[in-house]
C-alpha cells in the first residue's frame, strides 16, 4: 500500500471486521484464568463490519491521501505472498480466508471483545492514524 496507494486483496466486494492484534492480546489476557473459559470458542470481530471500497475510505480519510481499493485475482495475489517468502502454510491460510471473504463468510459482528474485557475494539481510524508511520509511503510522492 505504501508504494501503490492501493489496498490489493482478493476480497472482491466481501464485507469484514477486522480486529486489531492488540484487541486480540486483551481477550487473550483476560481468558488467562481458564476455569470459566474451558471449552469456550470467542468469535472475536473489530467494531463495523463493511467492505474494502469503506476501509480504503478510512485510509485515505487517516492518512490525508488517496487510498482505493483494487480487487485482484488470487491466484497472482497468492503468489506474490510466496515470491515475499512467506510459508506455505500461511499462503494457503490467507487464501482461504480471501476466498471467505469474498463469499461473505466474515461479514459477521460480535460484541465478544466488549464482554470479556469492557472495552470496545479499536476502530479502523484510530488504528491507521495510531499506525500512520508504518503506512507512510517511501521516496518521493508520485505527482
């Protein structure tokens, strides 16, 4: 995203909530006490769910740029996550979770976060602007 201004995902017009991996850690510290949490499954989602065309929105809102969303096929998508040297393992992992996506399968939301901590998920605008340096482009700005 950094060199392109593009949010490209296989996602198509799938919805999703993502939640941030410090939510996640919240969750994780207050299931530390396994009693009551023993055979439990927690769905854990962010706080909206909605397609890309909206995050790339929030970015571009975030960042103070241009952001869109390109749907790209999965096939190139998945390869370019093994030219990037990730395992294969994790390849397919994220290809199916694409392909879910895009079937709709995330379109989901919970308030599971809010229950086991009393906190809300973090929004996707407070997570890009929190996160702005890491998302900030490299060299020159193309005019």
């Amino acid at each position: 995203m950094r060199a392109s201004d593009a949010l490209a995902l296989p996602l198509g017009s799938g919805k999703t909530s993502p939640i941030s991996a410090v939510d996640v850690a919240r969750a994780v510290a207050a299931i530390l006490d396994p009693a009551p949490h023993i055979g439990q499954i927690y769905d854990l989602t962010g706080s909206e769910s909605t397609d890309l065309d909206h995050y790339a929105r929030v970015f571009s809102e975030a960042l103070g740029r241009p952001i869109a969303y390109r749907d790209v096929p999965l096939p190139a998508w998945s390869e370019g996550l093994r030219q990037a040297k990730y395992p294969e393992h994790v390849v397919r992992h994220l290809s199916a979770m694409a392909e879910l996506t895009k079937q709709g399968r995330y379109d989901r939301m919970t308030d599971t976060l809010r229950k086991l901590t009393g906190e809300a998920p973090t929004n996707m605008r407070d997570f890009v602007k929190l996160h702005a340096a890491e998302f900030k482009q490299h060299g020159p700005t193309p005019s």
